[in-house]
C-alpha cells in the first residue's frame, strides 16, 4: 500500500523480510500526496507493477512521463487482486480523494486507515470486523504546537482533514476497537510531532481499559515493523 519511499528504499526495505519489488503484484494507492507516491511513478517504470487508484486520483499523480499501468477504481468500491479480495472506503483527508482499504484473503481480514482528520461512521464500520488494523496515530498535540510547523500548517494537520492525533487513535480503541482484532498497529508517526513511546504508553492504557488482547506494534518513521502472521 503506497509508495511514498524511494525505489531503493523500498527495495532495502523489502529485502529485510526476504521480497524483492519484481515479486510484487500490485500497488495500492490511497492518495496523491508526496509521502505516499513519490517512488511510484519509478516503481511501476521500473518493475512494470499495476497501480491501482481511485479515478479522481490518478490524474492527480506526476508519472514523470511514464506510462503507467493503472487500475481505476471508484472510492467505495470492491476488486480483487488475484486471491485477495479489496474494499475501499473514503476518508477525511485534505486530498483529491483519499481512501482507505480492507482486505480479506483466507479468512483474514485487514484493515489500513491512514491520513484522516477524525474516524467518521463509515471508517468504524469497515473497521469494526476486522482482525488486523493498521491506524494513524499522527501527532502529539502538545508537541505539534510547539513544534517547528507554521501556524497554517498546524491548523491543517489538527483539521478535520488532516491527521488522527495520539488522543484521536486512543479513543478509536476505547469505543471502537473491534472484538476480532488480534494485532493493532499504529503508524504514520510524524518525525517532529510524536515519539513512539507516548503513542505506545497512551494505546496501551486504552488497550487495558477496553479490555482488548489485541498485540500492539508502533510504526516508527524509520524501520519497518516485525513480520505479521495468522
């Protein structure tokens, strides 16, 4: 999902759990933004992988003169990639038309939220069933106004289409977490505005007030997380 690294990031990346890009079969976009898709237009050059993207995103995205292979979809729509069957849903992010996906193969059921203001009604509820969630847990918001960020850019990421803060990712788990979920991981860290250990320490108190068993992992911005399993 996404290709916001560099190709020869990606590839390092890949290469630490034994893949490699050739082995890929396709790449899900989830919005146009620069950290999402700034190694795409190389990597589907370069390796001739299929991108799959809403229809208002595409025209959206800087091939570099590419000829992409692409896939068009409309937000909220389901498709299959060989054997996984795919759901995608809206969020509230201040892009052309973010989305958010599900993914159900061989009884697993996962679900990845990123880049999103606040959890809407219909977020929930693509996420209530499933067994794996990966959340945004964006920013500490204590640390966001101090931080380095123009005021403009502060008022943007606590917007409602901006970023899930630490308190916002929190408060997903204690009234909303489902049942199923066996491993919870929390990502897109801001590098100047969190730190792993708050977003660990505040979801763990949440976990332990819901009552969930759910495993927790927080994605830091810098290295990949362990290999999941079920």
């Amino acid at each position: 999902m996404d290709a916001g690294l560099s190709v020869r990031e990606l590839t390092r990346r890949l290469a630490l759990i034994g893949e490699r890009p050739e082995d890929l079969d396709a790449v899900l976009i989830t919005h146009e933004h620069s950290d999402h898709v700034s190694g795409l237009a190389r990597l589907v050059k370069r390796h001739g992988k299929k991108a799959y993207l809403s229809r208002l995103t595409a025209p959206a995205i800087d091939w570099n003169g590419a000829s992409p292979n692409v896939e068009l979809f409309q937000a909220g729509s389901r498709f299959a990639i060989g054997d996984i069957e795919v759901n995608s849903f809206t969020v509230p992010h201040d892009a052309v038309d973010p989305v958010g996906f599900t993914l159900h193969a061989e009884g697993v059921r996962i679900g990845l939220a990123t880049d999103l203001g606040y959890v809407t009604e219909s977020v929930r509820v693509h996420l209530e069933t499933m067994d794996f969630v990966l959340l945004e847990s964006n920013h500490d918001l204590e640390m966001l106004k101090v931080g380095p960020y123009p005021w403009s850019v502060k008022q943007r990421v606590m917007s409602r289409v901006g970023h899930l803060s630490n308190p916002g990712a929190c408060d997903f788990i204690l009234r909303d977490l489902g049942p199923n979920v066996a491993h919870l991981v929390l990502g897109h860290l801001s590098e100047h505005n969190n730190h792993p250990e708050i977003v660990r320490l505040g979801a763990q108190q949440a976990l332990a007030e819901r009552g969930a068993r759910a495993a927790l992992s927080v994605a830091g911005p810098k290295h990949p997380t362990e290999v999941f399993s079920f």
